[in-house]
C-alpha cells in the first residue's frame, strides 16, 4: 500500500493527467461547437456531446480536436461508472488515433502547437486510464512522456491561458506531492522544481480567462484548496459555482456536499447528500456506487448526530455493504468511519457487546482520521454523548 501511495503521488504531477483543451481553430462555428460539447460532456449529457464531437470530425477530419473530445465523452463514461472496464479498450484506442494524428503534424513542424497539446493529452489520459486501473508503470511511463511536451508547448506559447493549466498543475504538485510524501523527494531530481504558489496563480488564472480550460482548472483548484490547502470557504465557493453550472454532474455534486460539511453547514449538506442518494437510488446517469457509498455515510452521520440512531444505523449499515463491494485495495475510510459510528450507536443503545465488536473491526483496518484513537477509548470506556 505504501508503494502504491507513492506510484499516486507521483502521478499526480502528470501535467496532463486532466484535460488540457485548446484547438486554435478560426471557425466560430466549430469553436462554438466544440465549447457547447465540453459543457455537456460536464453535465454528463453524452449523447448531446458526441453528436456535437462527431460533427466536428466531419468537418474538419485531419484536425485532432473533435477526436480527442470524442474520446473525453469515453473518459466521463468510464469516470461514471467506474467498475465496467468494458470502454476502457475503445477509449485507449480513440487516444492512440489522437497521438498518431498529432505526430504526423510534428513530422511537419516539430513547433505545432495544437500537436503537442493534443498528443500531450492523449497520453496524460492514457496514464491516468492506467493509474485507475492500478497499472502503475505504465502510467508512470506516460507521465514522463507527457511532461516534455506540455512544457515545450508553454515555451511556444506561454501567454495561452489554456496552456496554463497543465503548468499550473505541475507546478503545484511538484512541491506539494514530496512534503506529504517525502519518500518521493529522491524521484523528484528527475523533474523540474514546483511552485505551490505560482501553480494556484497559474490554476486561477486559467480558471477566469482560459477558453476551454476554465471548468477543468476550476475543478483543481477547487481540489487543492480542499485537499491541500484546507481552506474549505474557497473550495465551497468553486463547489457552489461549478454545480450550479453542471448540476447532473456527480463529483462536483459531491464536493459541495463534502465541503458543506467542512464548513459546518451540516444541514444544508445533508440535504445534498440526500438528492445524491435520491440520484443513486434512481439510477441517475452518472450517479454510480461510489456517489452512494458516500451519500449514505453523511446521511447517516448526520442522523446520527441528530439522535435518530435507528435512521442512522441503516444508512451505515448501507454504507458499509457497499464499500465491501468496492474497496478493492483494503478498507477505505468511508467503512472505517461508519463502523466506527456503528459502534457508537450501540453504545447508546447500551449494546455493549456490539459495540465492542465495531470497535475491534475499526482496529483491524487501516487508521482514518482519528478512528484507531477513538476505538481504543470507546473500548475502555463506552461512548456517551456530552450533556
């Protein structure tokens, strides 16, 4: 598990593990196509957005714009229902075309600067497809491939906003992935030095004035302020505009839930939360098991907090079966915590053997937050709300 914390991290300074969207095409029309694409691409309307990328390719065949958006709509299908790998083939395929289009460009001129983004993109996505998947050399592989070429794309053109987002998030990661992970300090001579600062400058930059860029560097810069930075007023603030500008999105639904949460908003979360199950329940397009897992644990917390303590054990309850589904890599801090509020309920409800037992369990797994310290006090001495 720690190798593959640090195979994470070093991912994370992929430059183009997102996307990096620019085309420099003079056709108004096109260019408003293809902004009206990433918009429901975002808003998991993929129908809308293929037809729309379909006809850019139409129209324009030898340029890799509509088939490296075409292959977006694969990316937020695979995103969206994470546990079928039945796209993953198609969708490394659609990049391996957009890589081979953009190099007979840079047979021509080695300075084609729609090329390098383009081809830089479509191997930061087939990292990332890898990284996903846990095919970690692979994926560490297409991060070095990838990083030259976004940087000699910033050296031609350094004043294209768009441009910045993928410096913006290397800068960023490059300092901040070795001061939470420091074994990874020794790989980093290999890559140029980070810039925390610089790399939030460059990230809001391309998040107010990039043409294509702005939805994906908003949703990073949202990510770092609340992952990294913890400042959760500015994540709320990103959160709130970005589900409001996408609202059949799930992960951004999500991070306004979570960052309610953060900022003590418990009610306005939870009813968040609540829509999110409602979504999950009904089979929202988008709205898989991972947004389920998680709506039923702040549900539940919230519950719990609130005294329905029956309420509260079967949304646990409902969060720790489905995180036994999909915790593939051992216990996630979703099943720790619900358990560990399990155990508390029982408590309560003077279950002291149940309770016991919760708390044995929150032990054998990995430690989140405080739920080892919490567990061995409630095992000596069982949980009690404050008067």
């Amino acid at each position: 598990m720690r190798v593959l914390s640090i195979f994470r991290a070093l991912l994370f300074i992929i430059p183009l593990s997102q996307v990096c969207f620019t085309q420099w095409l003079p056709d108004p029309e096109i260019d408003l196509q293809i902004q009206q694409g990433i918009d429901h691409i975002y808003n998991i309307e993929f129908k809308k957005a293929d037809s729309l990328f379909s006809d850019v390719i139409r129209k324009r065949p030898d340029h890799p714009v509509g088939h490296f958006f075409r292959a977006m709509v694969v990316w937020w299908q695979i995103l969206t229902n994470f546990e079928d790998e039945s796209q993953d083939q198609k969708f490394t395929d659609m990049l391996e075309s957009v890589v081979d289009m953009c190099e007979k460009r840079l047979d021509k001129n080695p300075r084609d600067v729609t090329a390098l983004f383009f081809k830089g993109g479509a191997v930061g996505f087939r990292g990332r497809l890898r990284a996903n998947r846990s095919k970690w050399l692979g994926a560490a592989n297409d991060g070095i491939v990838a990083l030259p070429i976004v940087r000699k794309a910033y050296e031609i053109d350094p004043k294209n906003y768009d441009v910045l987002l993928g410096i913006g998030i290397y800068n960023y990661y490059a300092e901040v992935v070795p001061d939470k992970y420091p074994v990874v300090k020794p790989f980093m001579i290999f890559f140029p030095s980070g810039d925390r600062k610089k790399g939030l400058e460059q990230l809001d930059l391309a998040s107010r004035h990039s043409k294509y860029a702005r939805t994906e560097s908003s949703y990073f810069l949202m990510q770092n302020y609340f992952v990294f930075e913890k400042n959760y007023i500015k994540a709320l603030e990103i959160a709130r505009e970005l589900h409001k500008r996408y609202p059949r999105n799930p992960l951004f639904h999500r991070y306004l839930g979570r960052c309610l949460v953060s900022v003590g908003f418990l009610s306005d979360a939870n009813e968040e939360f609540v829509e999110i199950e409602k979504r999950f329940r009904e089979k929202h397009m988008g709205y898989d098991v991972y947004d389920g897992r998680e709506a039923y644990y702040y549900i539940g917390k919230y519950d719990f907090l609130a005294g329905r303590l029956e309420k509260a054990m079967v949304n646990l309850l409902t969060c720790d079966s489905l995180s036994r589904k999909i915790d593939k890599e051992g216990p996630s801090g979703f099943m720790s915590l619900a358990n560990l509020l399990m155990g508390m309920i029982f408590d309560l409800q003077y279950k002291r053997g149940y309770a016991v037992q919760q708390y044995r369990k929150v032990l054998a797994m990995k430690e989140y937050e405080t739920s080892h310290q919490e567990a061995k006090k409630y095992m000596e001495k069982p949980y009690k709300r404050s008067p």
